[in-house]
C-alpha cells in the first residue's frame, strides 16, 4: 500500500498532502527548501520570456512593415495581440485565486496562445508577492486538513452510557 492510499505523508505524518506548484513542489507550504530562490528565479525567468516575447512581436511588426500590407492590417495586428494579451493577463490572474473550468480552458487556448505576453506578465507580478497559485492550494490544503482533522477526531466513551443529569 502506498503512502498515498493509506493517507500518510513521506514524513509519516498522517493526513492529506499538499498539491505541489510548477517550479516550487511542496516548499510552498512552509516557505522553506530555497523557496525565495525560486520565487526570485521564477520573477526573474518569467520576465526574460517576457522581455524575448516582446522582442518576437516587435521582429514580426516590422516584417509587416518590411512586407507592406498596409496601415489598416498592422493595426489589427497590433490590437488583435494588445486585446488578446489582456484578456490572457485577465484569464492567468484568475486561475491564481480559483480553480478553472477545463472546458474553459480548452475553448481558451487559441487565445491564450495568441496573448502569451499577457499571461508571462500575470506570472511575474504574481510571483513577486507568492508562488503563483499558492494562496488557492493553501486554501484547499488548510479545508482539506481541518476534514481530516474532523474525520479522525476521536470521541471518548459510549455515548449510550452517558449520565443525563
């Protein structure tokens, strides 16, 4: 029987265990293990793929400019990326606070990878003050220790043979 399904943790402490987060594991729990290491590499990567991202966009801007398609097409270009890049931030803001629907997500994609920029700024700002998503897992963590805690609480005595009095 695993760890898992007997409902201990690798330490051997009983009960739930936390739901790693991409880049940081479990060391969010407890901020320890190098966790401000890697929230300083993460800030610090997120805004290099930002920083790139942006370089890629202006190169194709001016391949517009280069292959002359005209005023009116480089402005839908530019705002196609600029509305689709909000919506991302909007879209990766939220899923630090909440869980996302999965059909969402999968209509979402083609936007998504369209506002890219969009979403390697909402993890930079994010990772600045947490972990991305640490806050919701904290959450489901603390509900899920206090059901278990209710769970395994132990009662004392036969509550038939109480005395009324």
């Amino acid at each position: 029987m695993s760890d898992e399904q007997n409902g201990t943790q690798t330490d051997g402490t009983p009960g739930p265990r936390p739901e790693p987060i991409r880049f940081f594991g479990t060391t969010w729990l407890n901020h320890d293990g190098g966790y401000r290491t890697r929230r300083l590499a993460v800030s610090a990567g997120s805004l290099a793929a930002t920083a790139a991202a942006c370089l890629v966009l202006q190169i194709a801007y001016q391949g517009l400019g280069i292959a002359a398609v005209g005023g009116f097409v480089t402005l839908l270009v530019v705002v196609m990326f600029a509305t689709c890049s909000a919506l991302a931030f909007g879209h990766t803001w939220g899923t630090f606070t909440k869980r996302p629907d999965p059909d969402r997500q999968a209509s979402l994609r083609g936007l998504m990878t369209i506002g890219f920029v969009g979403s390697l700024v909402a993890y930079f700002f994010r990772s600045l003050t947490e972990a991305p998503g640490e806050k919701l897992h904290r959450e489901e963590y603390e509900k899920a220790r206090e059901q278990y805690e209710r769970r395994t609480a132990r009662r004392t005595g036969n509550p038939s043979r109480r005395r009324r009095g």
